[in-house]
C-alpha cells in the first residue's frame, strides 16, 4: 500500500525556520521523481519545488528560491522540503507528491503529473 505521510509543519513567527518531512512507503522511492506543493485557502495548489528521482536535478518556486530547498533521502524514503525566512505568504497546507519515472534526470511542476500523494501537513506564519 502506498503512503506518503508529511510531518513537521506547524506555527512559526515571521523569519523563522521549518523542516517538512514526507516518509513513503509501498514503493521504491529511487524510481520517483517527487516534488511539494501548497494550497493556501481559498487557493489553487501551487509548486513549491520537485526534484529528479537521481537527485541531480532541483527546481524551485520563484516565490522561494533561496529561502527553500528541496532534498531526498531514498535510503530512509524520505524527502524534505527545509524552510527559511518564512513570511505570513508562506502559510498553507504543504503536500508531497510522488511521480513514478525511468528518467534519472526529469522533475515535474504540474500537480496533474503526480501519481501519489500525502494528506498534507499546515504551516502557519504569524507573529
């Protein structure tokens, strides 16, 4: 059974840090290119960053390039979305997707392109 289970949200004050983590489970993570994505109220879902199945290739939001940064872990299938100088724009329920892939070097921005999903995890920004 395939699971993805994010982990580390929460309420943090404007500047701050958070380290999301989404374990998976049911499958071979090496095989998947992953990325997260966020969904503020009233909002569409939107990338927030994706990264290669080999770990080679990284991509990020305009909105936090630099104060984000994705990783993986296939060891501990895991991966990590670490957040820096959070700012009140940033809160939302975060998701992890997973994309099954033969192409060591392909990330994917669409939510559409994602096969599985966590339930999310919310970060709150707020002094």
């Amino acid at each position: 059974q395939v699971q993805l289970v994010e982990s580390g949200g929460g309420l943090v004050q404007p500047g701050g840090s958070l380290r999301l983590s989404c374990a998976t489970s049911g499958f071979t993570l090496d095989h998947y290119a992953i990325g997260w994505f966020r969904q503020a109220p009233g909002k569409e879902r939107e990338f927030v960053a994706a990264i290669s199945s080999s770990g080679g290739i990284l991509a990020h939001a305009d909105s936090v390039r630099g104060r984000f940064t994705i990783s993986r872990d296939n060891a501990k299938s895991t991966m990590y979305l670490q957040m820096n100088s959070l700012k009140p724009e940033d809160t939302a329920v975060y998701y992890c997707g997973a994309k099954g892939t033969f192409n060591l070097r392909t990330l994917y921005r669409r939510s559409s392109d994602y096969s599985y999903w966590g339930h999310g995890t919310q970060v709150t920004v707020s002094s």
